[in-house]
C-alpha cells in the first residue's frame, strides 16, 4: 500500500471549494506561525527519491531528541512492547491488510477464524463469555460499554473513577452531549477510588473504574461490585491486558462489561493509532453488544464454518434507534493481537507481566531513594506508577529528553498536584542498564 497519493490540480480545487477556503495556506492556518517553514526546502532540481529521504533525515537529526530514538517510559495507554517477527510477518500478509470485518463468510473464512480466535483470547483475558470482534480503542470501547450499561440498568447517571485515562473521560463527557447520559466522576484518595457511600438523589446505572488505573494503582473491585450489587448498577472494567498474567480476571470479579486498550499486543506506537478496543461482556448483554460478533457454526456438508451473528449489518447504523456508534471495527490489529497471544501463549503472558512489575518495582524504589522524589500514592501497582517531583513534570521530561530518555507523562490538570508529578511506566523491554542510565539522568533532573 503505497504512503504518498498525488492529487491532481482538479482534486485540490474541489477540496478547496468544498472546504470553503481559497488556497492551500489557508488550510494550514491552524499550525501556529512559530513553526511553520518560512522558506522553501532548498532542495536541487532534478534530485531522486532517496537522496531526498536522505537530505530529510540528515534534517531530522538535527532536532535535539528525536522520539524515535529515545529510551521510553512513558504509558498512560500507549506502551513500547516488544513485538517479536512471527507477529509482524504473519499480521503483515495481504489476506489480513483489510480495514472491515468481513461480511461475506463464503469468501473470508480464514480472517473469520482469526477474528473468532481473536474473541476466545479476549473473552479469557477478561474472565466473562463473549468478547466482540474488537472496536476502535479504549476509549470508544468504554464509550460503548456505558451506552450498554445504561441501556441495560435503565438509568442515565454513571459513576466514573478519577482514575479512568482522561482521555476516555473526555470522550465519555463529549458523548454524553447527545445521549444525555449523567457523568459523575468520583474523586480519588491514596491513588484509588473513594466511592461515596451516599447513593443521591439517583442511584448510578454504571460504575465505571479501571483494573489498574490510570496511575497504574490496582483498585479494589470487590468494593466496586459491593456497590453495584446495592445500587443494581452494571460494573464496567476498564481493564490492562497485560496486568491480567498478574491479576485474578475482571470477570471473576464480577465485572458486568470489561474493556481495555489492546496496542500493547503487537501493535506500534503509531502516534496514537490506529489501536485497538477490547470489549467482552457477560452473556445477557450480548444483544445490546456493539460492533461486530463473530461465530462457528457448520456449513451444509457438516464442516466448520465461521460467520457474523447475532445482529444484521445495519444494527449499529439506525441513527437515533441505534443501540451503538459503531458501524465497523479495527480488524487489522486484533487480528494482529491474536497472533501476538497466540505467540505468547498462557504462559508468555505470565511472564511479559512478571518482567513488566519487576522492572516497575525496581525503577519506583530507584527513584523514591533520589532526594525530594516522592511516591503519588503508595498502591500496589504492576507496569506503571507516578511520582511528585520537586520541579514541574514538563521541565523534567525536556531535560530528560536532551539525556535521550522519554521520561513519562506529566499528570497536569487532570490530578491534584498534577504540575509536579509524572507517570512513569516500564515495560519488558527495559533492561537494568537503562533503567539505572534513566534513575542517573532523573536524579540530575530534579536537582
């Protein structure tokens, strides 16, 4: 699939027209003046393909860190995991490189396979029976998780932990606008939630909470369930896969709906996408499921056979009847996290979430011994964890990246004290030698 689409003159007028805008520079009003290239690339005439990409990358080592070649701790959702060559080549094959979930089973049996095989994995990790055949991320699966959740209990007010991923509070809150859903979120206390004890004037329909959290704290789902079973909420987990070679499944728990974000098996830090949406319920939510659902059967000779069930193709497209927003899925990447697990196996996954808390242990004890760094919270925690820094997080992480490190994510305006803490996260891929280069770099940081 070819990166570079030219368009003809006819192409950028019509866009243009239909945009309302009278030139090219107008549709780049919105980068700001500063960093905009005020003169031409001064590039010869006549110059081929690669001595272009050349020029354009002795240009880029220039920048005084480029991303690509920084050591990462940074999370929050997005995590630099290993993705080992089966996973690459096999995703790779022309019969998987398809945006859609195939709607024609006569012709797509083998990617049907994958997508139900996909399912199975899902459905184990959270610990309840049906899984859907993946959505677009976290965030638009937990989006649809609490349209379920509401659906079901018949109540619009959802309670929604401080520590869901900001990001999937924002789009819960933009979502909310039109389908009048009530979102209250609930504070936290010592980095997990501090549910109220007061039910108010209207009981929640959904509890919404993740398993970790956004500060990597592992929250208490048996209190979680406790208050649902009183309220008659629905629980949703917004659950880490990868905790789940650690931790007792969210299902077991008692979770009505888990979610989660599926990029740390097999998929790249792509610049926020395309990722991956987990999404598997308990069965009887499974009309109310959204997107699509994938199952075996037998064809008319008795041999198995695999098709879309449960629900017609136009289910998610009925405008106002519609019981979902979604029309379609990202069929690549839980194809490509199906094989990453299937790799991995039961026990590779045990043990990518054993090295992940052992390096995470071993980093948060580093930086806690370092003068003036202090824990956010003292909950347990498996592959990430935030610390209070004596200077802002944002000037930290700029002096860590001139030492070649991405040391984390600054909380900011999300949390209390936020200006001055960072999540930091450690993965598999992190060896001793850069995390002890990292704690160096950090201590000189800080100073």
């Amino acid at each position: 699939m070819g990166t570079y689409i030219p368009h003809t003159d006819d192409e950028v007028e019509n866009m243009l027209a239909f945009l309302g805008l009278g030139s090219v520079d107008e549709l780049f009003d919105v980068v700001p003046e500063a960093l905009r290239l005020q003169r031409g690339l001064e590039l010869a005439d006549g110059v081929g393909e690669p001595d272009v990409l050349a020029h354009m990358e002795t240009l880029g080592d220039l920048n005084v860190a480029r991303t690509d070649r920084l050591v990462c701790f940074a999370g929050g959702g997005a995590y630099d995991h290993e993705i080992p060559s089966v996973t690459r080549a096999l995703a790779g094959r022309s019969e998987f490189v398809t945006s859609y979930t195939p709607y024609q089973p006569e012709v797509a049996q083998g990617v049907l396979q994958a997508i139900f095989e996909y399912q199975t994995m899902v459905a184990r990790l959270a610990g309840l029976p049906i899984a859907n055949a993946s959505l677009y991320d976290g965030g638009s699966a937990a989006v649809e998780a609490v349209n379920l959740g509401v659906a079901a209990s018949r109540r619009q007010t959802v309670w929604v932990s401080a520590g869901i991923h900001p990001h999937w509070r924002q789009m819960l809150a933009t979502c909310a606008v039109g389908t009048g859903h009530r979102i209250v979120t609930v504070p936290l206390s010592n980095g997990v939630t501090a549910w109220p004890e007061d039910d108010g004037p209207e009981p929640p329909g959904v509890l919404l909470v993740g398993y970790p959290n956004y500060l990597g704290c592992i929250e208490d789902l048996a209190e979680a369930r406790r208050i649902c079973d009183r309220t008659g909420a629905l629980l949703v987990v917004g659950a880490d896969p990868v905790a789940s070679g650690l931790l007792k499944s969210a299902g077991s728990w008692g979770a009505d709906v888990v979610v989660g974000e599926g990029q740390c098996f097999g998929t790249t830090l792509g610049f926020g996408g395309p990722y991956l949406g987990l999404f598997a319920c308990a069965a009887a939510h499974v009309r109310r499921l959204p997107g699509r659902l994938v199952g075996e059967t037998v064809d008319v000779e008795g041999q198995t056979a695999y098709v879309t069930t449960l629900r017609a193709r136009e289910q998610d497209i009925r405008r106002e009847k519609a019981t979902s927003n979604v029309c379609t899925n990202q069929t690549l990447m839980a194809v490509t996290a199906a094989i990453q697990l299937g790799w991995l196996g039961t026990s590779g996954l045990v043990e990518l979430a054993h090295r992940c808390a052992q390096a995470t242990r071993y980093t948060r004890d580093a930086l806690l011994r370092l003068d003036r760094v202090d824990a956010y919270a003292d909950s347990p925690v498996v592959r990430e964890f935030a610390v209070k820094l004596p200077v802002p997080a944002a000037t930290l992480v700029d002096r860590m990246a001139e030492a070649g490190f991405l040391a984390g994510i600054p909380l900011g305006n999300d949390y209390d004290d936020g200006e001055h803490s960072l999540l930091v996260s450690v993965t598999e891929r992190r060896t001793r030698a850069e995390v002890d280069a990292y704690v160096t770099a950090f201590e000189k940081a800080v100073a």
